[in-house]
C-alpha cells in the first residue's frame, strides 16, 4: 500500500458503532418514492418572506418535520433497544447527520415536533456551522431518538443508511429529480420525486408499522400545509 492510516478519534467511534450496529441489528429496508412538486412550490413561495439573516427552507428542514409527525404518529420508531428492553421516548429529538471532514457527526434538533420548519430550518443552519467549526458541544450531540442521514447535495438519487445505535430506525434521503409520471389520465408529466428510505431494526419494528411510518413521513410531504403546522 502507498498509505496507511491508522484509525483514530471520531473516525475509529464511527468505525466501532458502524460495525456494531450492522453486525447486530437485523435491519430491514423500505423504500417509498414522494412527490416534492407542492413542497418545492412551497419553498420557493416562502423563502423570499424570510430573508437574511433567517435561513432559507431547505429540503432537509421539511424532511426533518416530516419524520418528526410520523414519529408522532408512530411513536415506537422514537425508542431505543438496549438489554432486550425498548425504551419508547415521548420527546422527539430528530438527529442530522453532518459530513465532517474526518468523519461523520450528528447533531440533534430537540422537541422537532414542536417546532416549525423555519425554527428547524434555523437549528440546521446554526448547528452545521458549529459542526464544520468543530465548535459542537456535548448537548448538541445527545438525546437523538430517530436519525436522518440526506446525501441529496451530493447527487445521490437514493440509499440505505445503517441505524445509529441504541435507535431502531434511520430514514435515508437522495435528491429530488425531475420525473415523467402517469397523471390521472394516464398522461406523463413532469413531477418532483424524492426517493425515501427507512432502515428498521427487525427487532422492535415489523415491516407494516416501517411502511405505516414511512408513508406517514411520506404524506406531510406530498401535503406541505401539514408541515406549517407547528
């Protein structure tokens, strides 16, 4: 080999919990495809009434809502298995992981439920930032209850993420494309897909409630109104 690099700090963590949860975690993958056209449109409508220094609507910020209503719904898939025991959590902490230069992190946006998507929007942007400046703190990275991992910005049409332990489920996101799909009278026109996933652990989460929560998440997003509602 030309190199060898030697795993060290966050890299070697990452490492550890990666192979932990792969290993033992019986994941299971569900895949749904979301039609962004009215979100889209309600981002474009709404980032122009909110300008500097409020930070615009992103897609992640929607998703972000989105799953924090299906958790809501959902409530099981905002639980933790450790010991053969499923602690379920009533606060919805919704981690999003961030790609660091010398790994990955995720910081956590709390009490997401509660919150709005500009609110969300914001926690995003400050939170990146810190994340880049290595300037998180340990608050900053505790208490997620459910993870998203987006790789849009970076091309990705789709994925399946690996659960970030004591967790039982992490939603995957790509890009939003541009798509020619059947109307209601069988004619193509042109939409804005998204293509979702959920990695579940098999053993606290059946295959209908991945499919239920995932088509909840999956539903705010294709209705975007819902996702005003703070």
């Amino acid at each position: 080999a030309d190199k060898a690099i030697p795993l060290a700090g966050v890299r070697k963590i990452i490492a550890e919990r990666m192979q932990q949860s792969i290993q033992q975690i019986p994941h299971f993958l569900i895949y749904m495809d979301v039609d962004m056209t009215r979100a889209e449109a309600l981002r474009q409508s709404l980032n122009p009434r909110h300008p500097e220094p409020r930070a615009k609507v992103s897609v992640t910020a929607l998703i972000v809502k989105a799953i924090a209503g299906a958790l809501r719904q959902y409530p099981l898939l905002n639980s933790h298995f450790v010991n053969d025991t499923i602690y379920q959590f009533n606060q919805i902490n919704v981690g999003v992981a961030v790609a660091l230069e010398g790994g990955l992190i995720v910081p956590v946006i709390k009490n997401a439920d509660q919150k709005s998507i500009f609110q969300i929007g914001d926690d995003l942007a400050e939170i990146s930032a810190r994340a880049r400046q290595n300037r998180l703190t340990p608050a900053d990275i505790e208490g997620g209850t459910f993870t998203l991992s987006n790789l849009g910005m970076y091309g990705v049409d789709y994925f399946t993420a690996i659960i970030n332990p004591p967790q039982v489920g992490i939603l995957a996101a790509g890009r939003v494309t541009r798509r020619f799909v059947p109307d209601e009278h069988d004619q193509p026109v042109a939409r804005s897909i998204l293509t979702i996933s959920l990695s579940a652990d098999h053993r606290v989460i059946d295959g209908a409630a991945g499919a239920q929560f995932l088509a909840a998440a999956r539903t705010a997003l294709e209705n975007p109104n819902l996702l005003l509602e703070a």
